[in-house]
C-alpha cells in the first residue's frame, strides 16, 4: 500500500467507525479502516481499548428521547442485513423492559405508537405479575419491547460490520494510530503499520479521542466509569430465569438505578447474568482510561450492585462473580459528534450510552454526509454538532 491515497480513512474498528467504513464502500468508496482489535489479555495491553470488549449490551428501540428510538428503529433492519450477509447472531430478541416514573413511561408509550412497536405498558402490580421471578420497585410502572429488542452481542456487531466492509472493499489495518496530520493537500495517519495517506479522515476513536495527536484532541468530552459484574449461574438457575428481558430500573434515586443483562450462555459452557451502574462522569487522560480498562473496576462498588440485583431478583442463585471495567463517552448535548474537525477530519465520536443499539445508523450518518446525502429529516443535526 505504500504510495496509495485512500478516498477515506476511519480511524477506529469499533460499532460506529465499522459501521462508517461498510456504508462508504458499499457506496463505492475507496476505504482504509484502521484501528487496534481487541488484546488477548487487556491487563497487559499498553495501547487503547474500546467499548465493544463485551458481550452483553441493552437492545430496545422504544425510548424517552425521539431520536434515539429513531435511530435504533433505522438500525433494526441493518442488523437483521448484517446477520444475513455474514452469518455472525448479533441481536438476542429476548425483549426489554423498563421501569421508571409514569410520566417518563407515558413519554415511550408515544414513542411505541410513533413507531408502531406494539409496546406493553404495566403497572407496577402488574409488573411483579407478569415477571414472577423479579421484585421491582413498588412505585415503577413499566413498558415492555417483545421484538426487536433484548441485547446484542458488541463483538459478533464489530466481526459483520468489519466482514462486511471487507466485503465492499474495504481495506483493514490491525494498528495503533497515533498521529492525524493534514499536509500537502491530504491526510497522513502514523500509525504502528507505517504511514498511509488519505484525503480525508474520520475520527471514531471513542474514550479515546484524546489519545495521540490528532484533531479530536480538541474536544471537551467527559467518560463515565462503569464496574459491571458479571454472575455465573448454575444450569437450573439459568433455566429458571431464561425467560427474562434485558431491564432497565431508573429510581429518583440515582444509587439504585441500574441495568440487568439476562442469562448468556457464553462459549466455554457457563452463563453469565449482569448487572451495571453508571458512576459520576470525568474529564479522564487517555492513560487514566487505559488504567481503568486494565483494572477490575471499582470493588469498592461490588457489594451495593450486588444487593441491588440479589434485592431485584429474590431468592438468585450464584455459583460466583467477578468484577470488569466498562466506560461511555459524553458530549454536552446527549448524541455523538457527527462534524467536521478540520476541513478534512470529522468526527464520528462519544456514544453517550446508546450507541450500541444503534451503531449502524450513527454509522450511516456519518457515511452519508461525506457523500453529500442529506440529513434525515426526522432528527435535528445541530445536535451532533461540536460545541
């Protein structure tokens, strides 16, 4: 590849740059996707990290915010594309439930009749009727997703998106980027394969958008730390919760609002239920965050989340659990950064927490407006502007 100019280079292997790479080469781009995979062993990894080194995220379409559920409604059937075009299970249709004040719940069951999802709202009785294994809050109704909905699997959504960039000619490069630089009329990236030219550049570099010298270093955005648990579960105890949805609980109290992934069965024969909180959000070093990433998360948290799942689902069985780190990227405004940095570097950057369900639509987005298409009507662009 020495000397070759790429129409476009996407820095960033994850859901969203993935997904940028694959909808500019189906469009005829001549695309380089550059970006680290995931380490063998993150303890000892010294380069970046990203937020797909998982195997459990929330899907759901219904939300509180149109355009989120718009989005995760367009993102739907380019799932559904992706398995069939590479054979990879990204979406568990397991449904999702969530439970909040009935005023937020009223504002989704608008959006359930926007989109025609065929949502069933509860009241809080008839929460704890429907779902017999779960304790919820006495004071929460709740809205329940059946299609459509559940949790994808990040790391099988990166393996398609990629396959399928390749597939559309796409041009992948396992490397550590760590310069961005416009010279002579085009784009130069240094990376730990060598340099590759491009004339222009998008930055999906996630947490780690400040990391190396590239334009996204700019940008004022905070991470939020999150320490996961995930609980092993005996083959009877998963049998008897296998029919549970992924959950969302949102309290007034913010220390008991939490999410719950159902049992997975994962590839060396055990399966997995978890549990998160989202903690306070920081203005974090890329070397704090690569700290975060190599530790275990937060112990000191351990205790209070597993009381919150063992007070939600009474009576669960555990044959143990171990601790991991997680985080999620923010911007002023709630949605990613979807804007030019220079005249030739964008940004398709900060999840803000949603981004999983939807990574293939924010992709698009992105895609989309290098190739001049016009914004989607239905959601407002000034909020994936930079500030």
């Amino acid at each position: 590849m020495a000397g070759k100019t790429f129409e476009v280079a996407v820095v960033g292997r994850g859901m969203m740059g993935s997904a940028c790479a694959w909808f500019l080469a189906e469009a005829g781009v001549n695309v380089l996707l550059v970006g680290q995979s995931e380490p063998v062993d993150r303890k000892k990894h010294d380069g970046v990290f990203a937020s797909h080194h998982d195997d459990t995220r929330i899907a759901r379409i219904v939300d509180p915010n149109p355009v989120k559920a718009w989005l995760s409604h367009r993102a739907l059937p380019q799932i559904r594309h992706l398995e069939n075009l590479t054979g990879e299970k990204i979406l568990h249709d397991v449904g999702h439930l969530w439970l909040g004040p009935a005023e937020e719940v009223a504002v989704m069951a608008a959006s359930d009749q926007n989109l025609n999802l065929g949502c069933q709202q509860f009241s809080p009785e008839e929460v704890a009727q429907e779902f017999t294994a779960l304790s919820p809050p006495a004071d929460l109704p709740g809205i329940f997703q059946a299609t459509g909905a559940g949790h994808i699997d990040p790391r099988a959504y990166v393996r398609a998106e990629g396959a399928a960039a390749e597939q559309a000619g796409t041009t992948v490069v396992d490397a550590l980027v760590g310069a961005v630089k416009e010279q002579n009329g085009n784009v130069t990236l240094e990376t730990s394969a060598g340099e590759f030219a491009a004339q222009r550049v998008v930055l999906a570099t996630g947490p780690f958008f400040a990391y190396g010298d590239t334009p996204a270093n700019q940008l004022d955005l905070t991470v939020g730390t999150r320490t996961i648990i995930h609980f092993e579960l005996s083959t009877e105890e998963a049998q008897r919760l296998a029919g549970l949805p992924s959950i969302i609980v949102k309290t007034e109290d913010k220390d008991r609002s939490f999410y719950v992934l159902p049992p997975k069965p994962q590839p060396d024969g055990r399966t997995i239920m978890k549990v998160g909180i989202t903690r306070e959000r920081k203005h974090l070093s890329p070397s704090q965050i690569a700290d975060w990433f190599r530790s275990d998360g937060d112990l000191a948290m351990e205790p209070h989340q597993k009381q919150l799942l063992f007070d939600f689902i009474p009576n669960l069985k555990v044959l143990g659990s171990r601790t991991a780190p997680c985080v999620t990227t923010y911007t002023e405004t709630g949605h990613p950064i979807i804007d030019n940095l220079t005249d030739r570097v964008s940004a398709l950057i900060a999840g803000n927490g949603y981004a999983a369900k939807c990574a293939s639509a924010l992709g698009e987005l992105a895609a989309n407006r290098l190739l001049g298409k016009p914004w989607p009507t239905e959601i407002n662009q000034q909020l994936f502007q930079r500030p």
